[in-house]
C-alpha cells in the first residue's frame, strides 16, 4: 500500500445476518486511493460492491479491518463496532469521527439520487452546507454557502432550475443535482454508487462526462458500478471478488 | 442550523401534520376551557360565599350559643387590626305567608343591619335597599301600599317615592326583576317603572291614594329564591308583595340546647337578599337581632337558681379585619382572648355558660365555608384531570402521526445521515417537530379557547336564539352568566404542557430516526 494514499482499506471483513445464518460480503478486504485518483470499483451484484463503497465512505462499519483517511482511522477500533444501532454512537465518540468526515470530507452520490422531496434544487444542494453549520454561526456562513450553491448548480448546468422540486425533474437532472450536493462542501473524496445505473444512456454519458471533468480539476472520485464501460472512464479499475479486490487494472 | 430547516420545511409540506396539530389544538383549548369555566365557577362561589361573612368567624358550633360577645366586641374594637365586628344569631324556624298559605323551613339569622352592612357585603344582596336607597330595615314597620298620583297615575307612599325617585335619577337600573303589569303600565306611560312587587291600596271606592297600611310589625329580609322565581334569563319574578306580613315560627333553645315552647311572631317582608348561592338565598331569612335573642330567650335574665344574671348570648360573631392584617395569626389571638375574657372582665359565669365560652374557636371565612368552597375545588381538580387524560388521546394521535412520518421519511433520514447528520441531530428532528406541533396547537389552541372563553355567554346567546337550547340555564343554577376566568399562569401552564406532551409523543419517531442505520435507511423500499 502506498504511503500516500489518501484513503487506505486493510483487512475489512463484514458480514450480514441473514435469517439464521450470516452472509459475508467483504472478506480480508484492502485498498487504496491516491488524492486525485479516479477509482472505478466493479464486481457482480451483490458482491459487495456498494458495502464496500459504504465502509470507505464511513457510513458503514466493518466486523474486522480498518480504514484510514489521510493516515487517521476513520472509526475507533477501541470501541465496540456497532451493526445496526448507531444512536449510541454518538455518545461513545465512535460516530462523530464518521459524521465529521461525511460532513467535511466525503461526498456520496447515489443511484437513486435520493433527494429530499420536499426541497427544491437549491435547498437540497445547500442542506448540505447547513448540516455543517450551527443555528448561531449559519447568519455569518449563509453568504458563502449561498455563493457556493449557485456556483456549483451552474457547473452541473442546473443553475436555471433552482426552485424546481425532484418531482420536477428528468433522471439526469436529478443525479446532477445530487452531485452538486455532493460537491457543495468540496469534499477530498466522491463516493458514486452506480452514478448512472438508473440513466439511459445518454443521459448517463453526460453524468460520466461530468465526473470526468471533476476528475480532471483534481477531484478523487471512487466508483462503484457493474458497468464496464463506465468503468472504462476511471484511472484505475478494481474487480471485487468473493468479498476481496481479486484485480486491478489501470 | 438543518434540524429547524427540516422541522419547518416538514412542518408546512407534511399535511398530515396538520391533524396533529389540530388535535394539540383541541386538547389545549378543551383543557383551557375547562380550568377557565371550573375556575371562575370556584372564584364566583368564593366570592358570593365571602358575601355573607365577615374576615374571621367567631363561634362555637354550639346550639346554645356563647355569651359575652358585646364586651368581646367592645374589646377587639381597640385592636388596631380589627375593624368592625357584630354578633349574629343562627336558629331554625317556620315561615309562612298567611295571604297565600305556603309555609317554608328557614334558617333564621339574627343581625344587627347597620353593623352587619360594614362587616361584610350583606347589604349589597338587598333588591329593595338599591331600588329604594334607606327603605329598608328590619324594625317596626308598616305595608307601603301603591295608589293614585296625580303626577304619574300610580305610585308609592313617602318615604319610598322619594328614594325610588333618588335612586331612578342615580341611575339605578332594575336589571333584576321582570317587568310587571304596574310597569309595563307606566313605562307605556313614558314615566319611570316602581321596581319591586307592591299591594295596590284597594278601597271599596276603588284604588284610594298611596297609603302605609297595617299594623306596625318588625322587618324581615328573605332569601329572595324563597319570595321570587328566578326565569331563565337571570331575572326574578316576585310573587309576595313588599310589606305583607309574613308569620315566622321558632323554637327557643336553653344554654344546654334543650328546646322550650315554640314561639311565632309577625313580621313585614322588608326586603329579599340574594348571596348568588342558592342554598342560602333559598333557606336563609333575617331578622333584628335584639328581637331574635329575646324569642329564643337568649337575653340578659336573671337565672332561675337565682345565682346572678345571666349574660346575653349569640351564636357567632363577624370580623372584618384591616387590610394586610395575618388572618390566620389573629385567629389564634382571637379565640385565645375570648377563652380568657371571662377572668379578665371578671364576670361569673356558670359551669355551662363556661364551657360554651371555652369552646370558641376563630376561623377565616374560607375555613368556616370549606363545605361549600371544598367540594367546587375538588370538582374543579377532578375534571381538569379528566380532561387532562382525554388529552393522552392527543399525545398517542401524535404519536402515530410522526412515527408515520418517521417510517415514510426513512429514505430522509438515511439522505440526511449521509450528508453529515448524526443520529442525534436527525433524532432532534423528530423532537423538534414534535415541539413545533406543541408550540403551533398549542398557541392555536390558547387563543381559540381564550376567545371561546372570553364569548362563552355570547356562544349560548347565538345557541338559544338559534335552536332555544340553553346549556345554562339561570333558573337552574344561581349565576346569570357562565362563569369563566382565564389565568395567565394557566394559560402558560397548558401551553408549556401542550409542547412537552406534543414532544413526548415525538420520542418514538426520534427514537427509530435516531437508532436507523444510514445504509438501511438509504436502501430502504
């Protein structure tokens, strides 16, 4: 593993109880990506792919193994590794590593897009921002957020449909939209779990473009996808099998 | 900063929310209602209970009564504390009024009139004494009867014409009793009415001139629901004219409460009093207290052992006390002193007159009207307790409502945690919201309740006018209007317990969104 990888996996194991039994989906699991890099992570469904994608991005914590971003573990191994309570995380200090990174630091885009429907394109994008930022210090931080909005909403190309609702909008627009939320806080990584697998393919095109053109100006992406050819567009291609990065090709 | 973005966004955007927030609103108002309505049901009753009473009672619960109670009253005078008190007598008797042959059970009352006026709000109950300023007393007296006027075709003897005239240019309204024939008459007229219930002077000739008729017998007040019937508006319709004589039947009691040969004595109904509690107005007559004590046989007299005089006795005497003055400390001065004035003044008193003085207590007048004052407060409690419960029925509603939200936001919540919210944040959601439904029903429901409250009367006028359907009916019970007091520290109580209830009922929802797991949430169908 390179000593200067920005976002270090080694040994992750996690595994789901299913029933009465348990089906493990990342077993010894390790990787690394480099500032800058452009990792496409691909494998059959259900192979942990997204798990995977999960744990780096600290939304999910393995049984086993442990990550590190810019050579801080992610979570804290001395604390009891939670499955599906994380309430108590918060108080343990266990979630607020996490928390702190998704807010600061990572960036998810999704499928599904998973907007909030409720909210127009520009409050979905700055909610974002307002996660960060305190009821008292959001008045001194509303302007630049605000600035930081617009500009990113003008970079997908969706500055011209800031009061729309998700409701309102074609596939393409909407994954836009969930990427300028992504981007609004300049996060080091960009996690994509299957950017374009709910896309036809034009529209999926434009996405990948977009992302290549973020790659471009230095944004480290990893992504996730079944997609060879939306692999093709990454720095470096990942297969995930049988739990493990089986190959990678650059 | 996004947990009341997304508080207020689901606030608005949420309609359901609506039925929540319309059920806070219910509760709060239902509950404000019923504290303003059983309050002020309790501060009237307080307030006409206190009409009859002093600041502090005097008395020994005994049927005997208890003596010294001039030198006592001579004695406190100079206490600086005291302002004026005046003995009373309580017994049993029969009225009957002979020109109609109905015969009613009273509770008599023996008062000083001109004492008991500045003792307590005794004189502000009397309908003739307002209509006719100075008319009424409770000495000897003779039947005002109406007759012929060259000025006005009808009116009444002096002195009552010139204090009806006084009272009619004070602006004095007779808001009491409904109109009669006589008035309907005079106002047909253009002259002013002659307030009240009057014999007209017939003579064989016709009706002769106003006329004081009768012989001259003592004065008695009487419980105006005993000589009135109270109609559904408020308004009394006397059936027994002022100045008839009634016939009042008693019972003398010795000092150990053994009972003597009944005695009956002639009086003229003077006036009728009205303490709003209809269990006095219905019961209660007054007479002189000097005449009271000599037919119970309860004055001065030498005592038949021929061992010296025996003292005077009464059953009760009324303080009113100086404003500021500790009620309660100069209670306990009070019947100290009593117990003790007999070796004072040094009077000898026998070992039954002893006992009756040993046996004083002084009390405030909420203790001595703690049976009619305690069971209002108990009812009050009960039901705003009552109610209290049905408005777990709003809490459990909210409940459902936002764990639905919860559930149907579970993709939300998984959006938010992955952006950044923590569990407690996103939990907070659910909290604020909660309290936001609180504040909003809350604030809605204390302001329609406030303003049904202020209406209530207004409410039943629009419900009577409209289906003849009045929930308050005034010849039921002895208030004109619906009581109501709205409490500024109620209001704020019911509030604060509409927002802490609305948020409560928020846990659950903030408990799942709380405890979700992101990626569960997010994959969430």
């Amino acid at each position: 593993m390179s000593e200067a990888a920005l976002l270090r996996a080694e040994g992750l194991h996690r595994s789901f109880q299913m029933g009465r039994g348990a089906l493990t989906v990342l077993r010894e699991c390790s990787l690394s990506v480099a500032a800058g890099e452009f990792v496409a992570i691909m494998g059959k469904s259900g192979c942990g792919k997204s798990t995977l994608l999960h744990v780096l991005g600290a939304l999910d914590v393995p049984q086993r193994g442990q990550v590190w971003f810019e050579r801080t573990p992610t979570f804290s191994t001395a604390q009891p590794r939670p499955q599906r309570s994380q309430f108590d995380d918060s108080f343990s200090g266990v979630e607020r590593r996490m928390v702190e990174l998704r807010r600061r630091a990572f960036g998810f885009v999704f499928q599904f897009y998973h907007l909030l429907p409720e909210l127009n394109v520009l409050e979905n994008v700055l909610l974002a921002r307002m996660v960060g930022c305190s009821l008292f210090a959001w008045p001194g931080a509303r302007a630049a957020a605000n600035r930081d909005t617009h500009e990113i909403l003008d970079r997908v190309g969706l500055a011209g449909r800031l009061s729309h609702r998700p409701a309102e909008l074609s596939g393409g627009e909407r994954q836009r939209v969930a990427i300028a939320r992504a981007l609004v806080h300049r996060p080091r990584v960009l996690f994509a779990d299957e950017p374009t697998g709910n896309l036809d393919a034009e529209t999926g095109s434009s996405i990948l473009a977009l992302l290549r053109g973020l790659h471009r100006d230095g944004q480290t992406i990893v992504m996730v996808t079944h997609d060879s050819g939306v692999a093709a567009c990454a720095d470096r291609v990942c297969e995930l099998r049988d739990g493990a990065i089986a190959s990678a090709r650059v | 900063m996004y947990r009341l973005f997304l508080t207020l966004r689901y606030l608005r955007k949420r309609q359901i929310a609506f039925f929540a927030i319309a059920a806070i609103m219910l509760c709060t108002a239902m509950v404000l209602i019923v504290m303003s309505v059983m309050g002020g049901f309790l501060d009237t009753v307080k307030q006409r209970a206190r009409g009859l009473l002093g600041d502090i009672i005097v008395d020994n619960k005994r049927f005997g009564g208890f003596p010294l109670y001039d030198e006592f009253i001579a004695e406190i005078s100079k206490w600086p504390e005291i302002a004026k008190a005046t003995p009373i007598i309580y017994t049993f008797g029969l009225l009957r009024f002979p020109s109609t042959g109905a015969t009613h059970p009273v509770s008599v009352v023996g008062v000083r009139l001109d004492e008991v006026r500045n003792v307590s709000a005794f004189g502000a109950g009397l309908y003739y004494d307002r209509m006719y300023p100075g008319t009424t007393t409770l000495a000897d007296q003779q039947q005002p009867l109406l007759g012929r006027s060259a000025a006005s075709g009808i009116d009444l003897p002096e002195p009552y014409r010139s204090a009806g005239a006084a009272a009619h240019r004070a602006g004095v309204q007779d808001d009491d009793a409904t109109p009669n024939i006589v008035n309907r008459l005079l106002h047909e007229r253009g002259h002013p009415g002659i307030p009240g219930f009057y014999a007209a002077n017939e003579t064989p000739d016709g009706i002769g001139p106003p006329a004081l008729a009768g012989v001259p017998s003592p004065g008695i007040i009487i419980g105006r629901d005993i000589v009135a019937r109270r109609q559904p508006d408020g308004r009394y319709t006397r059936w027994y004219p002022r100045g008839e004589e009634v016939a009042l039947t008693i019972v003398p009691t010795s000092l150990s409460g053994s009972i003597d040969t009944p005695k009956k004595l002639a009086f003229r109904y003077a006036d009728d009093s009205r303490t709003g509690i209809f269990e006095i107005d219905s019961k209660h007559s007054y007479v002189d207290f000097e005449n009271l004590q000599g037919l119970l046989l309860w004055d001065a007299a030498e005592r038949a052992d021929g061992s010296g005089r025996s003292p005077g006795r009464c059953s009760q005497i009324q303080i009113k006390i100086k404003p500021g003055v500790d009620a309660d400390a100069l209670c306990t001065r009070l019947t100290a002193a009593y117990r003790e004035l007999p070796n004072r003044i040094g009077v000898a008193l026998t070992t039954t007159e002893w006992g009756l003085v040993q046996d004083i207590e002084a009390v405030t007048w909420e203790q001595s009207q703690v049976h009619v004052i305690g069971p209002v407060e108990n009812e009050r409690n009960l039901v705003t307790m009552l109610f209290g419960i049905i408005s777990i029925v709003a809490i459990v509603l909210v409940m459902c409502i936002l764990y639905m939200i919860a559930l149907q936001k579970t993709r939300d919540i998984g959006i938010v945690k992955s952006i950044g919210g923590s569990s407690v944040g996103v939990a907070s959601i659910f909290l604020c919201y909660g309290a936001a439904v609180g504040v909003v029903g809350g604030a809605m429901g204390a302001g329609f309740g406030y303003i049904f409250v202020r209406h209530i009367n207004d409410f039943q006028t629009i419900l009577t006018d409209a289906f003849g359907w009045r929930v308050w009916d005034r010849s039921v019970y002895s208030f004109d209007d619906i009581p109501s007091t709205v409490r500024p520290e109620d209001l704020a109580r019911i509030f604060l317990v509409a927002i802490l209830a609305s948020t409560f009922g928020a846990v659950a929802a903030a408990w799942r969104a709380g405890t979700m797991h992101p990626v569960e949430a997010l994959r969430h169908e």
